[in-house]
C-alpha cells in the first residue's frame, strides 16, 4: 500500500518514522539512521510528513520539501496529548502522525536557513551578553573593573589577583569586539527589512526586538489575531477556570523566552519615560497608580507585541494615540 502520512520523530543520530496508508492502516514502522534519513525518502512518493518543531526540524523539513513532499512542523507540546503509552521513539513517531491530520493542530511555518541564521546572530549576542554580565553589571562597572586591573600602579589589587582578574579583563574586551560586530549585522539587516523597520517604530522595541521579531515570525498569518501572538510569546495570564468561573493567574512563561524577554525590558525602558514625564503617557501613568510596577510592564509588553503582529499582518505603519501627542 502507498504510504500517504509519516510521523517522523528526528534527534541527532537515529529517526524513527510511522507512516500510514490511506486507510490509516500502518504500513511502515522503522529506525533510521541519520545518513539514511534522505534516501529512505527519496524512494518515496510525495506524502504528508508530520515532525515536532524545533531547530533542526526546520533544517529537515526545508530538505524533504525539496523531495516534493508536504511536511508540517507542530509544537512538541501539542502533540504531547496525543501520545498513547510510556514515552519512546516509536510511540512520539506514532502520536506525531496522528497528530498531523488533526484538523484543529496549529501548525509552524518552516523558516529559511535566511531566518535561522539572523536569529543565530540574536542568540550569539544574547549569550555573550550574559556572560559579560556575570562580571560586572553595566558598562560603567566594567569600565572601572578594567580601570583597576589595567593599572600596575593602583595598589587595591593584590598581584596575584590582578595576574587572574586580567585574564577575565582581557575576556570582557573581546566579548565587547564580539558583540558589537554581530549588533553590526543586525542593524545592516534592520535596514534592509521594511518590515523590521515599521515595527521598529513602536515604543520599546527598538533595533533588536524589531529584527527577531520579523526573523522569528515568518507568517504572520498563522495566528488569527494579536492576542494569540501574545499568547505564543506567553504575555498572557494562564488559565485554571472550571463551571463557568474565570480563574486566572500569571503569564504562562510559554513560547519564545528570547522575544518575551526583549518585549518586557523594552516595556521597562517605556515606563521608566513615563515616570519621568507623566503627562506624555497618561494612560500608562493611571495604570501604575492602579498596579504594581512589574504588572504594568507586562501588560505594555503585551500591548506592543499586539502592536507589532498588526503592523506585519496587516501593513501599514505605526501611529502614536493623539492623546500622547496633545498631552
């Protein structure tokens, strides 16, 4: 019988697939290893390929579609429920089949090897950063730090410290080097993207949020409305509700942690502006008279990842309220 569905549960080395034929009777049940990934398919004719997303899903699934296959990347989480039996490759392989043909499973648009490799360049940058960050917190406490071990005269480092602390020194200017040559690339990028430019615009995202949001989103479209952005970034409360009551707690914390992140300090940033001009942000100056100080950033986060899904589904460009501007 001709295989018409494969669940395709991938890791480093071995793969195990499950396909289906039209009846949905299995017909293949098989490990394979990496090597022998693309010829297996190869020898098939085009189905539909189900896989969890993750990076290298993506790398998969750009190849397999050059096969002429249909593949589909769904959120491991997802297809969690659909798992019948203890945990193993052959049981995910199997719920990652069934859970492919479910007409209500959200799917993940494959990105380019283009789009993996700007986001590359955030997480690089974002890792290094926080390694900086173990030694000195902001620019002006390295800058002393590197003041003090640099200078042979001043007696408050022991020698022997200085001999180690020099070396982490020498770590933090290459790091800088480092950093600053990606934010280069980042920026050329951000220039030559329209549409990173107009969500650029948005209070709080900046430079940086602008480009991983256009590099992580490739279709906007996938979600029905802002709020289910938001959602994905994990900006909204979750839900224990049960016989009709309402019950929410705080933000789920699911989805992308990296633009979550970029979205609630550059919300910080915002706020900070408004405590130092209330009557340019009045309805951000109510709320924190109302709400504690992290709630409020949270929800402008939530607000400007709103923002920014508007501008990229449906164009246009961004308007600040004219009560801001007549304030």
């Amino acid at each position: 019988m001709q295989i018409s569905t494969i669940g395709l549960d991938i890791a480093k080395n071995v793969f195990q697939v499950h396909g289906i034929d039209a009846a949905e009777k299995v017909v293949v049940r098989k490990r394979l290893r990496r090597r022998q990934v693309l010829e297996f398919f190869k020898a098939l004719p085009p189905c539909l390929i189900g896989m969890e997303a993750c990076a290298t899903a993506h790398y998969w699934a750009r190849e397999l579609t050059k096969l002429g296959h249909e593949v589909r990347l769904m959120p491991a989480k997802d297809v969690k429920a659909y798992v019948k039996r203890n945990k193993n490759d052959a049981a995910d392989a199997e719920a990652i089949c069934e859970a492919v043909r479910r007409p209500t499973m959200r799917f993940v648009r494959i990105k380019s090897a283009e789009q993996q490799g700007q986001l590359m360049q955030h997480r690089t940058r974002d890792v290094l950063i926080q390694l900086g960050l173990v030694v000195a917190q902001g620019n002006a406490g390295v800058n002393e730090l590197r003041a003090i071990v640099t200078d042979e005269q001043d007696t408050r480092l022991p020698i022997d410290a200085r001999a180690s602390v020099i070396v982490l020194a020498a770590q933090l200017e290459a790091l800088e080097s480092v950093i600053g040559a990606i934010e280069k690339r980042i920026k050329m990028q951000h220039r030559s993207s329209e549409a990173s430019q107009r969500v650029e615009a948005i209070p709080g995202i900046g430079v940086i949020g602008a480009t991983a949001i256009v590099a992580t989103v490739a279709d906007p479209t996938i979600f029905r409305s802002g709020r289910d952005f938001a959602a994905w970034i994990g900006l909204v409360p979750r839900q224990d509700s049960t016989g009709g009551k309402r019950k929410l707690g705080p933000i789920s914390k699911q989805g992308d942690r990296y633009l979550r992140r970029i979205l609630v300090v550059g919300a910080i940033a915002v706020l900070r502006r408004a405590q130092e001009n209330p009557g340019k942000y009045p309805w951000l100056t109510q709320l924190l008279a109302r709400r504690p100080f992290k709630v409020v950033a949270v929800a402008l986060a939530n607000k400007m990842a709103r923002m920014a899904w508007a501008l990229l589904a449906h164009g246009g460009t961004y308007r600040a309220p004219e009560l801001a501007e007549t304030a």
